[in-house]
C-alpha cells in the first residue's frame, strides 16, 4: 500500500528543527543514517504491542517511524524458541511468556490485525484467530466444570429475554454456587451494569471488587469462582486490591452478555500457530514494507529536555532526535525516564510512581503423547498459584511434531498468577523457588486438580519444560524482566493520559488510561491509537484519525443507568444496591 502524505502546518515544520550536534530518528551513533523530512520524524521507544501498533498507525499516516527496542518486537506478547531444541532442520519448541487470549470484546486489536496482510487470508493475520468451544473449571477433589461457549449469534437470540436467562444458566452452571448465592451475584452484577459512570467513577473505583461482592460474608465455592477467578485466574487481578470498576467492566463483558453481542468474535479466541509465526512476524515485516525503521539492542536510559519539549533520547548505542517521541515501555522503565527535568514540565508523571505491577509468567511443559484436558482453556481453581493452561497442539495448524527433535506432541502452556502464596509441595511461594521446583510445584497442583478422578496427566509422558526467561533465579529469589501492571482501586488518578505537558512527548502502553482499563494487549493497542490521534493534532495534520472502540453495554439497561446518574447525583445508591 502507497503511503499518503499528509500536509502539516509551517509552524509544526519550524518547531521540528533539527539541533545541531544531535543525530535524526533512523539514525543512532554508528547505524547507517537517515534523512526524514522536517516535523515528520517520530521516535517510537519500544517495540511491544504498543510500540509496534503505534508505528503502524503513524506510518500510515505518512510520518517516517523508528521503533528502538531494547530485547525483542512484540514485547511480552512475542513466542520464544527453546535455545538448542531443534534437530534435523526442525526449529526450537515454542515457548512463550504466557499463552495469549484474544476475548471477543477486544476491538480495537483485532482492528489492526485484519489491516496485516497474510497470504491466503482475506482479513489478514485476524483470519489466524480461531474460537475455542469450551472452557474448564478444575476443581481440587471435586466434579470439574467443562462450559460450552457459545460460537455465533443469531437474531432470535438477541432479545432480551435470552440475554437475563443465559446470564442466570451461566452464573448457575459455571458456579455450581447454591442458588442465594447465585443470586446473590447476579444482583451485584446488576447493580454495576445499572450503575452510571459517575457513580463508576466516584464510588466503584475506588472500592476492591472483595468488598463488592462481600466476599467476607461469602462461602469458600463463592470466593474461590466470583471473588478470585474474575480478578487473579481471569484477568491477573487481586481480588482484595483490584477496582470494582474494573473487575466489574470485564465481568460486564464476560457475564453481563454471554451471547457475545457486538462482540468482534467467539467469546474466547487464540492463534492458530505461534505467536510470531501467526501474528508478529508478519506484523513487523509489512512495517517493515511500509518504511518503518527498527533498531535493536536499543535500550533508552534519558530524555533530553530543553524548552518543555523533548530535544532527544538517549540510548546506549547513542542519541536519537526526533520531532516526536512516543514512550511506548511498560511502565516499570517508562518511569525511570521521568528525571527532575521531566517533572519539571510534567509533574503529573510522578503519580505513575504509585502503579502496581505483579508477576503472571508462563510455563510450558511439552509431553510425547496428546492431551485431553479441554477443547480451550482450564482454570484451576484451588489451585495456590492461581493457575490457568492451555493444551496448543489441538489448536495450532503447525503441529508440534514438526518441532524440536520430533517427538513433542502437546504443549500445556500453563501462566502462573500468583507468585507470593505458598505451594503445596515445598511450602514457598514460586517467588522463592528455584526453577526446578517451579516446575514440580507446577506439576503437583496440576496433578491435584486433573488427576483426582482421572489421570490426564503422566509423570512418564513429559518429554521437558521451559520457563519464562525473563524470570531469572538469584541465589534466594527471582527476579523478573517482565513484570506485569496490576489494578488497583483508585489508580485511574494514577494513571497518565497519552498526552500531557510536554508538547513532543506522547505515552503508549496498557498502563495508560484507556476504556479497557486493563493490562492487556487491548489496552496496549487503544492507548497507541490514543497516543497517535494527539500526536496528530500537536502536528496540525488532517490525516484521518486512528478509530476507537468502546466496551459494550447492554442497551436495554440504559434507562436504568439514566436513573442512577440522578440518584448518584443526590448521594442514593444503586437501585438495586441493597447495602445499608
């Protein structure tokens, strides 16, 4: 595709001038250099989701785009080969950071992904999305749950009828929960989905979604699947720590409308191959096509302020100037470039020191002989570790005999949620285990869950593991290169927007604020369009700008919220709250 150029004002020309001495994004000291026309030069620092959705969204738009990344694209969200695994011409085993989850609300994600060309595919790299039929709840000596997810909707089940008794046949069957309970929860659900957003806003932020749902007046069966698998299994929440505004917008997703209408797609969605092959390998080469520039081995350690714009950035391999700067790293290093200078123009930024991040990293463990756990993913719900797995040789088109040395033939990829409670086999949290033990922990609540009725899983079977490498063992502890953002209760005002103070410098990352409100790829996307659409109106420019989506609400329940911004207004709660 032909790249449009857009015409930008003199004054955004004049402002983008070059200082002396000070090399153009394209060009770090001893990489070939590039020359770029005045005021159109961005510096996209970091290549994850953000970065890489930042960059296609600006280059499109005819600027001239230079991704600096420090590891490797596609960030947290990238596939990893197994180091030494591959014989005979076969590629490394597949390992990943944790296994991806598209749900079929994400909007503006799978947006971009039908605008990355694949061979074969009419809507490109979104054609490697497939639906997954069901979900398991794996319960410790009990009866596990195995929950048919819809595929498609029609017509005749749009009616609101449908939706109230899915919701109900959804609460009762996945929970299990006597029915008070169940309907206890479904009015909490009620109560949020009626509520208006001020109320959102002003009361449900700043509550933990444990106190919504009351979870200390509740029984273990109601804690275990309302209180802790929305939050912590779900969505790598605490349930005692994350917002009910939050918490309650995915459940509202989730539960709120269980036919998936408006939906992009299936209710629950996963690539048909490896993260790179299926998704980000063909992301970065049509960049690559359409002229954007990628530095690797680029770590950013400053940004040079003078005159409250951004002048350059400092990388270890040199410095970078540009017209505009895009922070696109997660927020446990955009932060450490918030000096003195910085804050000076943008004290806002410091806020950001009071954001969370936890751990949720994977583990795969690959097996000579098929799996037959669930057709999607299992939760295992009393599992200490809060984990979560995926069997990917049913799923994938290539299948794992073609790689590594031959004989793998599943891969469970499990994400571990909870890294500070104490396992069952050695009594530590898996912060404090050494990589061995992980793996045993793992397999030991594993086991405790899949093989209390029958074995589906065998010690004889696994053919090896791998670890997330960015967790790496200390001597006492481990560390972890790739931490995760974790919500909190009031950090929205914590949160910065994709813009602030400084004129040039533009924020992209799942920590910015978003509608998604989430430490997602959801949210790493939406947050690049946003930071790409003020970019574009500090450059004066017509270029179209970059669509947004919002979360649906079911639309029968707007005259409900109607009521409630009266009622929020005059300090009454929810109508349907019945807390005194």
């Amino acid at each position: 595709m032909a790249q449009q150029r857009w015409p930008v004002s003199r004054r955004t020309i004049l402002r983008g001038t070059v200082a002396a001495g000070v090399l153009s994004a394209g060009a770090v000291a001893g990489a070939p250099g590039f020359a770029a026309p005045p005021g159109r030069r961005v510096a996209v620092l970091g290549g994850g989701v953000a970065g890489l959705s930042a960059a296609h969204e600006l280059v499109e738009r005819g600027f001239e785009v230079t991704v600096y990344e420090a590891r490797a694209l596609g960030g947290k969200a990238r596939s990893v080969g197994v180091p030494g695994t591959g014989r005979d011409g076969r590629p490394d085993l597949p390992g990943e950071h944790g296994f991806r989850f598209f749900p079929g609300f994400y909007q503006n994600l799978p947006d971009t992904m039908r605008r990355i060309p694949v061979p074969g595919n009419p809507d490109g790299v979104w054609n490697n999305l497939l639906t997954v039929p069901e979900a398991r709840f794996s319960r410790r000596d009990s009866d596990d749950i195995l929950l048919a997810l819809p595929d498609s909707i029609t017509a005749a089940q749009a009616t609101p009828d449908s939706i109230r008794e899915t919701l109900a046949a959804t609460i009762t069957t996945a929970g299990r929960m006597p029915p008070a309970e169940a309907m206890f929860f479904a009015n909490r659900l009620m109560v949020f989905n009626t509520s208006c957003d001020a109320r959102r806003f002003g009361q449900w932020e700043h509550t933990s979604w444990f106190d919504f749902v009351r979870g200390h007046e509740r029984s273990h069966e109601f804690r275990a699947l309302v209180s802790r698998s929305l939050t912590s299994i779900m969505v790598a929440a605490k349930e005692n720590l994350a917002s009910t505004r939050t918490i309650g917008a995915m459940g509202e997703q989730f539960l709120g409308n269980p036919l998936g209408l408006g939906n992009d797609g299936g209710l629950d969605r996963v690539l048909n191959n490896t993260t790179n092959t299926a998704w980000i390998d063909p992301w970065v080469a049509h960049l690559r096509g359409l002229g954007v520039r990628f530095q690797l081995d680029a770590r950013v350690t400053e940004l040079v302020v003078r005159d409250k714009r951004i002048q350059a950035a400092r990388v270890n391999s040199g410095t970078v100037e540009a017209d505009y700067f895009v922070v696109a790293l997660p927020v446990e290093q955009a932060r450490k470039l918030w000096s003195p200078q910085v804050l000076a123009v943008a004290p806002e930024l410091a806020a950001m020191d009071r954001l969370l991040v936890d751990w949720m990293n994977g583990i795969q463990i690959y097996f000579r002989t098929p799996l037959h756990i669930s057709r999607g993913h299992t939760a295992y719900v009393d599992s200490p570790w809060s984990l979560t797995s995926i069997s990917q040789n049913q799923l994938w088109t290539h299948k794992l005999p073609s790689f590594g040395d031959g004989s793998v033939a599943d891969c469970l990829s499990v994400d571990i949620s909870d890294w500070h409670s104490p396992g069952v086999l050695y009594g530590k949290p898996a912060l404090e285990c050494t990589h061995e033990e992980i793996f045993r922990e793992v397999w030991a609540q594993l086991s405790a869950h899949l093989n209390d009725r029958e074995q589906l899983i065998r010690p004889a079977d696994v053919h090896s593991w791998f670890l997330d490498p960015g967790i790496t063992w200390q001597g006492q502890r481990n560390a972890n290169a790739d931490p995760l953002l974790i919500n909190t209760a009031g950090s929205w005002d914590a949160r910065p927007n994709a813009h602030g103070a400084i004129e040039n410098l533009f924020l992209a990352g799942d920590y910015v604020r978003t509608d998604v409100d989430l430490a997602t790829m959801e949210g790493a996307n939406e947050s690049a369009r946003a930071a790409v659409n003020a970019l574009l109106d500090v450059a004066g420019s017509s270029a179209p700008r970059c669509r947004t989506f919002q979360l649906r609400r079911t639309p029968e329940l707007e005259p409900l919220r109607a009521v409630d911004t009266d009622r929020y207004a005059r300090g009454l709660p929810n109508m349907f709250d019945d807390r005194t």
